[in-house]
C-alpha cells in the first residue's frame, strides 16, 4: 500500500522474523537450563557417591583406630602379666637358689667332716667314732647285738683288745719293697679302678682274694665274693637265745653250730646276708674272719679310688702289703677270739 495508514510487506516481514529471534531465544535458553539442571543433577549424584565413600572411609578408619586401641590394650596387658610372671619366677628362683646354697653349705660341712674322720680311719687304725663297734665291750653294751655292719665300711675289728700284759722284748720287724709290686701299684694308682683286670688287682686276686674266699661249699664262695666285690654283704651278730628263721635247706645256710661256707660244726656267732636275699648264712669265726679281710682290703682301695686317701704312693703300698698279709694269715686259719 502507498499513503498514509496502510501497513506494508516490508514491516510485515520484519515483524515476523522478530518473533523467530525471540522464540529461537527462548528455545536456546530452556535448552541451556535443562543441561544446567542435567549437569547440576549430576554433581548431585557424584557428591552423593563422594559422601557415601567418605562415610565408609571413616567408619573403616574408626573400627581401625579401635582395634588398634584393643590391641595395644592387650599388648600392655600381656606385658604387664609377663613381667609380673617374670617376677614372680625370679623370686621363686632366688628363694630356691638361697635353699640350695644353704643346702650345699650344710653338704659341703658334713662332707669336710666326714672326710676328716675317714683320713684318720685306715683298717690297720680305724677311726672309733665312725665304728663304734670297736669301743671297749663296756661301752658297746647292748649295742653290740643289734649292729649291722656293710663290707665296704671295714667296720670289723682287727686288733685285739687291749689288755694289761707284761712287757716283753719284741724284735723290730723290717721290710722291703718289692720293686714289681710296687711298679704295678703304682700303674694301677694312676687311674684306679675295681676292674681285675690290670696287673696289680690281678695278682691280688689270683694270690690273696680268691685263696681266702675259696671255701668247702664253693657255689656260695663264690656268690660271697661276688657280694664283697658289689659292696652288698652284710654281717651282723647273732642273738644266741634267738630262734633262727632260715628259708633255705639247712645245708646252705647253716646254723648257729653249723658253718654254711665251710660245712664244718661250729659255733657260728655271725651270719651273713647278700645282698637283697632273704636268706641268712651262719658262718664260723674262722670264715668271718677271713670275709673280714677282703673286706677291710676293698675299703681301702676304694678309699683310694675315691680319693680320700692323702697319703704318699709308699705309705699306701705298704697299707696294701699289710691287708694283703691279713688276708693270708686268715686263709692260713688264724683269727682273733674276740672278733668272734
């Protein structure tokens, strides 16, 4: 249209596009609102997940900060129960150890006193205090019939009692050393031992041990020698008014008028036992004399092997000649009467 009032194409046009700007306006910015709102939801959830691993994290860090509390707890505790066990075990230790001492104090007095009575007892002068039996008759008193004396403690008289006698003149006796004697005893003193095998026991054996104690019933000799070597037989005085209880044939083992060892009839004021046997063996003077020197031999030289014999070699040596020399005299048949 031309003139006044009339509207044209051209405004029409530029009213239309008008109205696209504005819708295309408004479609871009609900377009960027859902996107925001898209991206907002979406850190939403990511923080939601974030605080979820955030919660897990700390209850995992607390139940670690409290097993750790209960650990150290019970480290503590186990070291404290520890040490206090520790203490206790030491002072049950020193309190043992304060008993021992005194213990062994005690032992080691008995033995020094023991030692010096044994020093000052050899067979040839044995030490009264440790075998009362050889006392005087008048202070043995009843003693003497219940005594029981063991092979190894030479507990047997070897000297008579003394009595008054009128002095007489006596030769001087002398001695000489056998120098083979005296080598093989001196080999054998270098490691001492019981074994029969070395030269100086087995010469012993073959002269004096096994002549004395061979007897008439020899199965028994031998089971006496066997007994006197072990240390094991025991000989004790005889209760004359007192039954016998024998549980062997009277022909083993005697009787008091009876000699079990040697079978002849005799008046037989001992008897012996071997070992742990029940059976007694009444045995003579004569044969209780003869164990009597083995036995008092064996003690000797077991003094020696155990060291409590501080003489020198030559003093020893001739303490040996003389027991050896009992032990003859007693094969021979002779003993003293009050050792019966």
């Amino acid at each position: 249209m031309e003139g006044g009032g009339q509207v044209g194409p051209t405004s029409i046009r530029g009213h239309g596009q008008l109205s696209r700007l504005r819708s295309s306006s408004l479609e871009i910015r609900e377009k960027g609102s859902e996107i925001l709102r898209e991206q907002l939801d979406a850190a939403k959830n990511e923080l939601k997940l974030k605080d979820k691993e955030c919660e897990r994290l700390s209850q995992v860090r607390n139940q670690l900060e409290q097993e750790l509390e209960e650990l150290t707890a019970s480290l503590f505790e186990e070291a404290h129960k520890m040490v206090r066990d520790a203490n206790v075990k030491q002072a049950a230790s020193e309190k043992q150890l304060k008993e021992a001492q005194g213990k062994i104090d005690v032992l080691q007095a008995e033995v020094t006193a023991l030692k010096t009575l044994v020093l000052t007892s050899t067979p040839s002068s044995p030490n009264r205090q440790l075998h009362p039996q050889l006392q005087s008759s008048g202070t043995r008193g009843s003693y003497k019939s219940h005594i029981r004396n063991k092979s190894a403690s030479g507990a047997f008289p070897l000297s008579p009692a003394k009595k008054e006698v009128s002095i007489q003149p006596v030769s001087k006796e002398d001695r000489e050393m056998d120098s083979i004697l005296f080598a093989e005893f001196l080999m054998w003193k270098e490691h001492p031992s019981l074994d029969r095998s070395s030269a100086f026991l087995s010469r012993i054996y073959r002269e004096d041990i096994g002549p004395c104690l061979s007897f008439t019933r020899s199965e028994l000799s031998h089971l006496v020698q066997s007994a006197v070597e072990n240390n094991s037989l025991t000989i004790e005085p005889v209760a004359m008014s007192a039954v016998p209880m024998v549980k062997a044939s009277a022909i083993e083992c005697g009787g008091p008028k009876k000699c079990a060892l040697s079978g002849l009839s005799r008046l037989c004021k001992h008897r012996i036992k071997l070992g742990d046997k029940e059976s007694y063996y009444y045995i003579s003077p004569s044969s209780r004399a003869r164990i009597t020197a083995v036995c008092n031999f064996f003690t000797y030289i077991r003094y020696i092997q155990q060291g409590l014999v501080r003489h020198d070699a030559e003093q020893m040596f001739w303490e040996i000649m003389r027991l050896r020399r009992e032990m003859n005299v007693a094969k021979l048949g002779f003993y003293l009467t009050d050792q019966g």
